[in-house]
C-alpha cells in the first residue's frame, strides 16, 4: 500500500489588465487625474490608433512611450497574457471595433479574460458643452444655406417666439419641453453673437466670448453683497443694490429709461411703478375715464404687493380657457 501524495497545484497564470483611457477634448491636453498619470507610468505598454491624438506629445515629453498600433481584441487580449497591463487611448470618438469585440470575446467564455477598466483621464468642465454648440453654430453659419443669410433683424420673432414658448413651458410644469425651450432661447443668444461677429465695422465686431464677459463682469458689479462689501439680507435690499448700481452704469437721467416700451401692456405698467416705488418718487397714478386707468392701477397694486400682474393675469387666462373645452366637451 502506497503513501498517498496530494497532487501540487496548477499555478495560474497572472491576470492582464486592459485599461481604456479616456480623455476629454474640451479639456487642455495633458491636464490628466493623477490615477492616470500613475497607470501610465505602470503600464507595460501604451497604444494609441491615431497618430495625431492630442494627448501623444504631452506623454512622450513626461516618459511615456507610446506605440502607434491598431490592434484587435483577440490580439489585445494576447498582449495582456502574463499579467502584462496594457493602456488604449481611444480617440475622440472612441473605438468601437475594439470594445464590441472585447464584449464578445467575454461572453463567448471560450477565453480568459484580463481585467477591463475604464478610466476617465479627465472630465468635462461645468459648461463645457457650451464648447461644442459655439464649434456647431460657426459650421453653421458658414456651411448652412438659410442660416448663413440670417440677420439680427431677420432672426427677431424667433427670439421672441421662443420666449413665449419658454414660459409655456414653465406655466405647464413639464420639465422635458423646459430643457428643449431654454436650449432653444440659448440658440438664438449664440447664433446672434456668431452674426455680430461678421459686422462691417471691425470695431462693432463681437463674440459670444465677450457677451459672455459683459454678462460676467455687470453680474459681479451688481453683486456687491457677494462679491463685495454691501449688506443684503432681504430679495428687496438686492433689488435696491441692483437698481442704484444700474443707475450708476447707465447714467440715466429718469427711471423711466431703459424700459421697453414694447412689452406687454401689464407688465410695462408694473416695471414703471415698481421703478416709482423702488426710487422712492412721489407720482400719484394718472386718473381717467376707461378700463386702461383701472388695469394700471391694478398692475400698481399687483406690483407692490408682489404680484407680476402679467404672469398672473395668464393663470387666470389659462383657468378660463379649460373652462371654455370643459364646456366644449374638448380634452384638457
């Protein structure tokens, strides 16, 4: 009778590791999270498909080499045998061939896969696809031919079109027709800076960048409680802020300027007074025979209790005319 010997242990083969490194375009190449930085330098080899990858030159010059090759994912996989780490740089599109034939490859559970990763080497800003619509407008312009004949006037009922349909959208509650609106009022901000840019007076040439900078510096200028040293501990003593500093800015000789007299009727009537109250002026409202008297008074009072006559004289429209399809027999 024989000793029995327990049979040594297959010793397994070392687990790859397949990294995908994705970057962001809209971020400055070699701007890359540490974890990448460290999986790089680790990696017993770096491949890139396209040549001219943004990221390449920024790698070289730290130490890393990166090899120019396409490989399948039979042959990724092979790379990786002996516990090798492998690190892709897909481009900017990414490379589907590869992972479609990595997710094959996986579920055929005929090989023996290393480990995948997906490691994001930089992330998008807040903003930046802001980016990427100024990238689509300029095509546009150029290359669209209806777009590339649009002028400030031409484009006008849009804006205006478009705002309207903004607060539908907020009247209505419904979230999915507020984001579409607001992109919608955003296009006609970016495609009237991408026109301006083309003005024959090289000096009345702007960009959305300096829209953007105009906005940024009178948003800081009439912030002072937050980007300042003023006090403001109540919505009306921000209002006063705003008002003076816009006061200041504008040089305006009455309070009446700079309101448009084109807007609706109630809500041109509210802007004055609430001009006349915030200004602290002593004007007695204009009495006459009419209803016109009578709806200025109530947009007055509306707008010194807090009330935008306009917005609510539309809750009321809308309440009358579901009565008028309920009446109707006619579906909300």
């Amino acid at each position: 009778m024989t000793d029995h010997v327990p049979a040594e242990p297959l010793s397994a083969e070392p687990t790859g590791r397949i990294v995908l490194l994705t970057t962001s375009h809209r971020v400055a190449p070699g701007v890359l999270s540490w974890p990448a930085w460290q999986t790089l330098h680790a990696a017993d080899r770096v491949l890139c498909a396209d040549p001219g990858h943004p990221q390449i030159p920024y790698l070289r010059e730290a130490g890393v080499e990166v090899v120019h090759e396409t490989p399948d994912a039979h042959e990724l996989v092979e790379a990786c045998a002996g516990g090798r780490t492998v690190v892709v740089l897909p481009s900017g599109e990414g490379d589907q061939r590869l992972t479609d034939g990595l997710a094959r490859l996986a579920g055929s559970g005929r090989v023996s896969m290393p480990d995948l990763e997906l490691l994001p080497g930089s992330y998008d800003l807040p903003g930046a696809r802001l980016l990427d619509l100024v990238q689509v407008m300029d095509r546009i312009r150029r290359e669209c031919p209806w777009a590339s004949r649009q002028s400030h006037e031409g484009l006008v009922k849009y804006g205006i079109e478009e705002a309207y349909e903004l607060v539908e959208a907020i009247e209505d509650g419904d979230r999915e027709a507020l984001r579409e609106e607001l992109g919608d009022v955003l296009l006609q901000v970016v495609f009237h800076a991408r026109i301006a840019e083309e003005a024959d007076e090289p000096e009345e040439a702007f960009s959305i960048d300096d829209v953007a900078g105009t906005l940024l510096e009178k948003l800081i200028r009439r912030h002072p409680h937050v980007f300042g040293d003023a006090q403001a501990e109540t919505p009306e003593d921000v209002r006063v802020h705003w008002q003076r500093t816009k006061a200041v800015e504008k040089q305006r000789e009455s309070l009446t300027d700079g309101i448009p007299l084109g807007q609706p009727g109630l809500a041109l009537a509210a802007k004055l007074a609430g001009r006349v109250r915030t200004g602290a002026l002593a004007v007695e409202l204009p009495r006459g025979e009419g209803i016109g008297y009578e709806l200025l008074e109530l947009a007055a009072r509306a707008e010194a209790s807090g009330i935008d006559p306009e917005t609510a004289l539309r809750a009321a429209a809308r309440v009358y005319r579901d009565a008028i399809r309920a009446a109707e027999g006619v579906g909300a």
